[in-house]
DNA sequence: CGCGTTTACGTCGTTCGTAACGATA
DNA sequence: TATCGTTACGAACGACGTAAACGCG
C-alpha cells in the first residue's frame, strides 16, 4: 500500500469514479491511476468498486470503508506537512476562508488588513457565499475557516467557536415616519410597513419572521436580497423599510439614511468561526482567530484546538461573554476593540 | 512522503532512537532506513531528531508531533489490511490476547476451546502477565485484546468492556477449623488465621486489605502469590487460609480442599475485556467477544465498536446485568452459560 | 465511432543491499 | 576498538508516459 494509491483513489472518488477526470486533476497519465487502483485492489484483495463493463459503476461497502480510512490518513498528511511548513515558514503559506456577504463586507476587511500587515507573505483567498454554498466548500475540503451566523446543522462537520453576537438595525430614509418616531419602534410599528430585508436562506431569518408572528403579526416582505447593499439600494427607493445586521450600517447611510437599533425586538444573532475537527492549524491560523474574535484568550484558543466535540466548544464560551457588534456608531479599529474586552 | 518512510520513522522511535536495531527489526538494512529518515527530514524541512555527534539524540518538539501523527496513519493502514482480509479471507488471521493468570488458567480455557473449533485457522496468542506487563504490551501495541480485573487507569488508551463480576472463596483443608464451621465465616473469623493470597499489584488485592480495615482489623497475610495454583499448594501445606477468585476452584480440589464462598465479605470484582479505540475489530474478534461475555447483546456489540470514549461504554452496560462466575460448582460448558443468560 | 479503461513496453527515477568510510566514547 | 551512522555504488524494482488494443454505448 502507498500513500500515492490512497490519493489516486480518493481522487477517483471526487471525480464520480471517472478515472481519467482523476489523471488529469492528478497532473499524470490515465493508465497510471488505473494501474494503481488495480495494484491497490490486488493487494487488498478486494474490489474497491463496482464495474459497469470497464467502468466504475459504484462503490463496494468494503471500498467505502477503505475510502473513510483513506481520507483520514490524507488528512493526517496534510497535517504533517502543514505542522512542518509551521516550523519551517512561520509567516507563509495560503488561508481560505468562506463566509457570507455580510461578513466579507462589513467585518471581515478590518481584521483582513491587520492580518495581511502581519503575514504579508500568507495567500489569501476569501470565498463569499451562501450558507449552503458554504457548506458544500467544507464538505470538499477547500477552506481553512468557515464565518456565518446561525446554520449549525449544515456544518456538523466543523467545530464552530462562537465570535460575537449582533441585534439588527431598521434602516429607513432620513424624511421617513420611523425616523420621527420618538420612542423605539416595536414590531406593531413596523408591521405597518413593506419590508426589504435578508432571503429566507439566511441563518437569522426565519427567526425573524417568528418574531412578527409570535405578536399575532404577519410582516410585509416587499423584497429579499442576499446583501444588505441591495437593501439600502431598495429602502433610499423608498421601496420599504430595511432590516439588516447591525454591522452593515456604514458612516457614510448617514447622509440619507437613518438607523435605529432593533434589539429586543428580534433574537440576538451570533455569528461564529468554523474550522475542521482534524485539521492542523498554523501559527497564522491562530492568529487570524485571535484577529476575528478578540475576546477568545489564548487559553480558550488552545483547548479549542484540542476540542474533540461540539460540546467541548460550546463549554467554552459563555455567550454572555461575547462582544457585541453594532455598525457604524461603535465603529473602532481592531486594536481599540481588542483592549475594551481586554479590559 | 511515503508509508514506508513513516513506518521507519515509528520503528527507530520505538527502538531507543537505535536506527540499527530498528533496521533489524524491520529486516532490511541499516543505510537504508538512515536514508528514507533523511530524506523525509529533508521533505519537510525539519529535524525530527535532536543529534549528538551521529548518533540520535532525543525528539524534537516537532518531531513527536509528526510521530503522534504517523501513528495515526499506521494505525489506519492497518486498518484498511484488516478489514480487507476481513472481507476476503473472513476465517484466517490472528488473535493476541493479553490477561492475567486467573484468566488464562480458569476462565478462558473454555472460550478458547470454543473459539479455535470455530476458527481453527486463526492463530492465537495467549500472553501471561502482570496488569502492568499487560499495559505494557498494550502500549506496544503488540495485542488485539487485554483480559483483566480492576486496574482501570491503567488501560486508559483501551475501552474497557466489563464482562463479568466474581467474588472470592475461601480455600482451607479439608479438615480445617474453618471447613467444619456452621455458619458463614466472617472477616473477624478470617482475620485469626494466617493468610494466603494474591500479591498486592493485583487488581483488587488493596480492596481486601480495605474489607479488614474497615473492621479494624489487621490480616495476617503469610505468603502472597501471583496465581491460584501456588496459593493452593501452600494451603494444602498448612501454611494458612487461602483467599482466592471463584473461578479458581477446580473440581478436582474437594479432593482435599474446602471452598468456602466470601460473597459479601470482599466488594465484587468486575473482570473487562479491553481493546484499542481506534483499531479496526475482525469478525473472530466479535466473536470472540461474545465468547467471553455471552451476555453482551449483538446490537450492545454493535454499539461498543463505535463508541467514543469509556464514557459511551460505561452507559451501555448496567453492572447488575453482568453475569456472576463461579468456580466448580456452577461449571457449566460455553454454550449452557449463553443459554441462562439469554433467557 | 467516441469515450473510457486496460494492456504493452521503453525510460527513468528510487530503493535496496554490500562495502567502505567517519565519528564518537 | 567497538558501536553507530553516513556515503558510495551497482543491481533490481517500480512508476510513469506513450502508443495501441479493447468494450461499451
């Protein structure tokens, strides 16, 4: 058995049993991979796979368990080669992340700044998408972190460190009737208005939509949009009455747009930091954690690394500890908001 | 990288850092595995090995992150060879199975018997030995199952599935004061006569000097030996009363010894069959399993191959379900015993 | 006949064992 | 000088890629 067999296996498995789309993914010739699975079914002395004619039509129960087996010694692999990288090039190497629009616009540039200043030899890639979306990169093994809010069952594959939590804010033009209002609005308030607010696949969502009807209220969704861009864009047409996440206010809506603080009347939100159970993380993983979610002392940090469940993560972290992110009005630099919860 | 380069790495660790003798160990040659150790040095840029002059000095902090994880990936080749012959050739293979003294000699002479009718093509190795020497070869990885009693922290990289619970007897001649009493002896009684039992490394052995102390009382306990035979021949000496496991007693003992059950004076000891968390369990293996400990249910089994931790064990199996074992008087062959308890 | 796999074969790189050398205590 | 590790080298082996054959739709 070789270590290049496993690899030739599981990347015919990743290409739907098509051998030659594996060579090629692989950067080498078709019959060494066929050669290879052949070898590796001989030495074993089991069939890995199913044949239609000379394709491969299925996969044997005992080919599965080989395959699980397999993927966990590649991840091992891939360990010992990124621990080594660790060691050899603290400051280099690639870090994948993928997350939701929200976060890539409105959180995630000031802790990508502080982080390339410091690593500016590390490659970034930040993949932005649905939580489905997500989840389907996970599950093929292409990120380092996963960001979103909510989703917990899509991603039972990772373990997830809660980061911060966030109320949602009402944007309405500056000349609108909310913005008058002298007290806080309620959902009464707002039931009396056409609303543009997230799509229905988004984490918080359907809480939203149970908020109004635990009031006996049925909410006027004029349109969905998957970012809060789109939104602002639809509530200064005067389409309707924004609901976003508090970050997405910006300093700037101020101009023509007026925000007013919605906690309490939606659940709080909590958005968290995905990485895989198995997988090594380098120095500079650590400290893109330490960049996103300040509040985690290193302590908390390291016995998340050594976290074997869900659970042990969720005994972490207290969500009462958790900062809470609002948008524009508490807009501070990474440095400030890590010495107010330092302090 | 490559498997064989790992496997040397874990042959040189687990033979002192001595490249010669972990050559020897694998039957090859000595430049041979110092070439493959450099050579995955130099792939991962790193010194696995503090050197002093030539020789192998120690572990480096990186290298024994890079051997935990090679063990991993042994571990799970192993695997992959394991549930392969297991698909093919489902009768040959073998079985090593570390116990104690008690066991080897009263207890699995019937599962063994048993076991080899079924699989006469399995090899079997029987190692003998102290709870230590037990955990020892379990550390060594050398052994698919440890038989024995108590010692729990001891096995803390097994899952320990208890099998059955005994108490102890009382062996005396034949014309011993003690054989002639017509009531139950009790700890007081016991503690007027010189004793013989087991040495004190043994499992339960501390629990019965406990048993006295708590009456305050103070055993005088003569000779202490590692296993039932010898404690028997020195009863039979006269050298004082013998304290030993139920199972222990032989039929052919009333010749000229008398056993006297000690249920209530002693705690119960639970006897458990151990195997590796991670390891890969072959078909004879269950069975054997379910040799042992006829008690355990084929979906309990089931459950115990996936279980995670003690914990998850520890929660299938109610003490007051196990089986009680006896000596000669309730000597019942394999298949009797599964009978009573499955009705 | 196109698509995908297997077979055949020549080339090249790797591993292995023997032998010689180097360093250390 | 005995022990242990490294270097050197020729032989054997194995992996790879090209070319061609095979089977199936």
């Amino acid at each position: 058995m070789k270590l290049q067999q496993l690899k030739y296996l599981l990347a015919i498995v990743d290409n739907g049993l098509n051998i030659t789309a594996a060579a090629d993914r692989l950067y080498t010739s078709q019959p060494g991979v066929s050669k290879q699975l052949k070898l590796l079914e001989e030495e074993l002395g089991l069939q890995l796979f199913t044949r239609k004619g000379k394709s491969l039509g299925g996969i044997t129960a005992a080919g599965q368990q080989v395959i699980d087996r397999a993927r966990v010694i590649m991840q091992e692999v891939e360990n010992i080669r990124s621990l080594a990288s660790d060691y050899y090039h603290e400051e280099e190497g690639t870090l994948s992340i993928a997350t939701t629009h929200t976060q890539a616009r409105y959180v995630l540039p000031d802790v990508i700044r502080e982080f390339r200043k410091r690593y500016p030899r590390v490659s970034l890639n930040l993949h932005q998408g649905t939580s489905e979306q997500i989840a389907d990169m996970v599950a093929a093994n292409e990120i380092d972190f996963a960001i979103a809010t909510g989703s917990h069952d899509l991603f039972a594959d990772l373990l997830l460190v809660p980061s911060y939590r966030w109320d949602r804010k009402i944007l309405v033009p500056n000349e609108h009737n909310l913005a008058r209002l002298d007290r806080k609005p309620t959902l009464h308030d707002l039931a009396k208005f056409p609303l543009v607010t997230y799509v229905f696949s988004f984490g918080g969502q359907s809480s939203l939509k149970k908020a109004f009807a635990n009031k006996g209220l049925e909410p006027d969704v004029v349109f969905t949009a998957r970012d809060a861009d789109v939104i602002k864009t639809y509530v200064r047409m005067g389409l309707g009455v924004g609901i976003v996440a508090s970050m997405a206010e910006d300093c700037d809506d101020k101009k023509d747009l007026t925000a007013i603080e919605a906690d309490g009347l939606f659940p709080r939100s909590t958005t968290w930091i995905g990485f895989r159970k198995d997988a090594v993380m380098r120095r500079y993983m650590l400290d893109f954690v330490q960049l996103f979610a300040p509040h985690i002392t290193s302590d908390q940090l390291e016995q998340t690394r050594h976290a074997r469940s869900q659970d042990d993560i969720d005994g972490l972290f207290a969500s009462a500890d958790l900062p809470l992110r609002g948008g524009c009005s508490e807009d501070m630099p990474i440095a400030a908001a890590r010495k107010v919860v330092g302090a």
